[in-house]
C-alpha cells in the first residue's frame, strides 16, 4: 500500500513498526551468535526507550522488564514477539494472534497463496 504523505499517527507508526519487528523475528537466525543475540536485544532495548509514541515505548519498557526479549532462535523471538504484541491487541481490545511457529511464518514469512513471495528473492546469502 501507498504511504500517506503526512506524518505517521500511532496507528501508522504502530503497523508499520510491527511489521518491521514481526518480519525481523521471522528471519532471525535459528541458531543466532552470541553477536546476533545482542544485537536483537539492544535492538529491542533501544526501541522501547526511543519509540516516538512516548507513552507506548513507556508501557512497551514495562512489558520487557517483566517478559525479557527471548533470542535464543528464531522460533523463540516470533513467538516472544507475538505475545508482546497480544498484550498490546488485548489493552486496546483487538483480537489476539495465536502465537504459533506456523501461523507467524504464514503471515510474516511464507505467506498465503495470493501473496507474493514476501522476501523470498531477497536472499542475502547469494549474493
Ligand atoms: P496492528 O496491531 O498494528 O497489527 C498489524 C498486523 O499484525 C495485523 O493486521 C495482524 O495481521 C498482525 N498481528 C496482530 N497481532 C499480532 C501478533 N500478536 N503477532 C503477530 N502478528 C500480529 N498503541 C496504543 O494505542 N497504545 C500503546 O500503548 C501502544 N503500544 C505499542 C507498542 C509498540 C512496541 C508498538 C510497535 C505499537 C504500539 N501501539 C500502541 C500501536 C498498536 O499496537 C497498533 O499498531 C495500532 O493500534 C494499529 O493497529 P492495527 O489494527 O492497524 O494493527
């Protein structure tokens, strides 16, 4: 879809920084480094103090001091991330995801058949 020419909203921002964090934990490496570790939980440290909807980086802040950033794999982080999101669905009174491997991959990674192919050309390894 077109971005609008104005300033994202929260609900702009909030959609748009989702898919950017979903699509991250759906090609995160199964068996990251000790570097990559560190990197998704700097990463997602940082988000939660600098997020321009201030009031939602300070409940997202809370949210991880309760419910630390799972980086151990790929699997981990989707699932992690999802819940995370579902605390914010239910807050606002949005329906909530099942938070399965599968069903994040389907909506983040695979995709259903009237898709396109999402990142799948994409593969950084090739080139
Ligand atoms: P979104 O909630 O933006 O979801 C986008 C898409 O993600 C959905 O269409 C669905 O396909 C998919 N999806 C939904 N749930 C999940 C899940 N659990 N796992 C995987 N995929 C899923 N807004 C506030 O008003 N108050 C807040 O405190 C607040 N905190 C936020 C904190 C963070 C870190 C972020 C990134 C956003 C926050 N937002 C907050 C914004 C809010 O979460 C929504 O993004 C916004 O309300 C727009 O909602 P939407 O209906 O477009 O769908």
């Amino acid at each position: 879809a077109a971005l609008s020419p104005c300033p994202p909203d929260r609900e702009e921002l909030g959609t748009h920084s989702w898919t950017l964090l979903h699509t991250m934990a759906a090609y995160y490496p199964e068996q990251p480094t000790d570097e990559q570790r560190t990197a998704a939980r700097a990463f997602i440290d940082s988000l939660s103090k600098l997020y321009a909807c201030t009031h939602c980086a300070e409940h997202f802040r809370e949210e991880i001091r309760e419910d630390p950033p799972r980086v151990e794999s790929r699997a981990a982080l989707s699932v992690w991330m999802c819940k995370a999101h579902n605390r914010v669905n239910s807050m606002l009174g949005k329906p909530e995801f099942e938070c399965v491997l599968e069903k994040l991959d389907r909506r983040w990674r695979t995709g259903e058949a009237h898709c396109h192919n999402g990142l799948a050309d994409d593969h950084y390894e090739a080139e």
